[in-house]
C-alpha cells in the first residue's frame, strides 16, 4: 500500500478522532511558499483514516508542532503508519484512505522556537567566560561525561553540575565559523533562559524557528513574550 506519505514531511498533524474501530487523522502538507512570517503559504488538508484500525498514541497531537517525514511499514499483511507531533502516533490496519479535503491560502504565523536557537557572534565563544558568567554549580560536558573543558568540535553540554550523575545531556551547544546553535535537552528553564540570555550578549542576529531577529528584539521575547512587528522578524 502506497500512501505517498512524505508530502507530509515539515507539515501538521492536528487531530486524531476515533469511534469504535474507526480511526482518523488530520494531517496537512504544505505545497507552495516559504515559512516566513507574514508570507501566505498554501496547505493541503487531508484525511487519513481506517474503518479498522488499531491506534496507540503517547499523547495527543500538537497542532503548530512541525513533523519530520512519518513512516510507513508492512508487515503480517498490515499496515502501519507512524507520526511524532511531537509524541508518537500509530496506526496499524489492513487498509487505509487518504482524501484530500480542501486547499488553504493563509499567512504564515510567527513561530520561534522554544528549544532551539542558532546566534550569529560578534566574537568567537569563550568556554572560560560562559563557565564565569554562569557560575560554579554550572559545567561543561560531553554526552554523558564529567565537568571539562569544551574540545570537540561536534558540539558540548552545559548542564548543573549535581545532575552530571543523573542527566547524560543539558543545553547542547554546537559553533560553526561565526555561529553558534543552542538546543535544549535535558536542561531546566532557569538554566536555558541564561544560557540563551547569555549568548544573546555578544550575537548580531537570532534564528529562532521561523523568525530572524536582532538580539535585543529576541531578549525581549524571552523576558516578556512580545514579539516585535512582522518587518523585524524576517531575513
């Protein structure tokens, strides 16, 4: 069975109904414009269902959640389809239709991300200047090691130090020439929010999921939740 379903990489789930054995899923895939604020970009919505089908789902569907390309399996003459939105949904049955709905034109909402970000820097990062600015109960490490020295080059951890024994992760922190990209793990907010607020010190621009932004507009969002006009969140 061939559901085609990769139109549906970088698009949304955003809802899952069922009655009985009967199951269905909203799903839309987007076909034409770019994800920038303010833009109108074009939507297919479909329906995915089984008049038979099994569902398993860690938690419900999160309808802004961006998905990356579902999966799809036979096997016992089933077929199984999987989606992360952003827990896992499954759904296994003998058959399966997919109907396209409508079509939407709609502007394209501001979206940052609340656990990623990538800042350009005015000067390259110091290890020795973050460790001093967010003080001693904070430590460099890599995945699942002890407090050190940042050295490899595909990226280090920033975590408290009395949860290096519990947590293999924290704040991800990757360079690349100018730029360094910050992604939350296993990290609390207090610790994110400085990490981001730090960086923020010494950055000349922000990406943030789908809004580019100067640092002071950025630091804003983080310490009020305002963002600024649609002009000041586009590249």
């Amino acid at each position: 069975m061939n559901l085609d379903l990769a139109r549906f990489a970088d698009g949304h789930l955003t809802a899952v109904t069922t009655d009985g054995s009967r199951v269905s899923l909203r799903l839309e895939a987007h076909t034409g414009g770019r994800f920038v604020p303010g833009e109108v970009s074009v939507f297919e919505i479909y329906e995915l269902s089984t008049d038979r089908g099994e569902l398993t789902m860690a938690g419900p569907p999160a309808a802004d959640h961006t998905m990356e390309e579902p999966s799809c399996w036979e096997a016992d003459g089933l077929t199984t389809v999987e989606f992360f939105a952003p827990l896992r949904i499954r759904v296994t049955a003998s058959a399966f239709e997919l109907t396209l709905l409508r079509t939407d034109r709609r502007p394209v909402l501001a979206k940052p991300s609340a656990n990623a970000c990538t800042l350009r820097l005015t000067a390259p990062l110091d290890p020795v200047r973050w460790q001093e600015a967010l003080g001693p109960t904070v430590a460099w490490r890599i995945l699942g090691g002890d407090a050190g020295t940042p050295a490899d080059p595909d990226g280090w951890f920033i975590q408290r130090r009395d949860r290096l024994a519990t947590s293999r992760t924290g704040v991800f922190c990757r360079t690349a020439g100018d730029r360094v990209t910050l992604e939350r793990y296993d990290a609390d907010d207090e610790l994110w929010q400085a990490v981001r607020l730090l960086a923020a010190e010494s950055a000349s621009r922000v990406w943030c999921g789908n809004c580019v932004v100067a640092p002071a507009d950025w630091v804003t969002w983080l310490t009020t939740g305002a963002l600024p006009p649609l002009e000041r969140l586009v590249p």
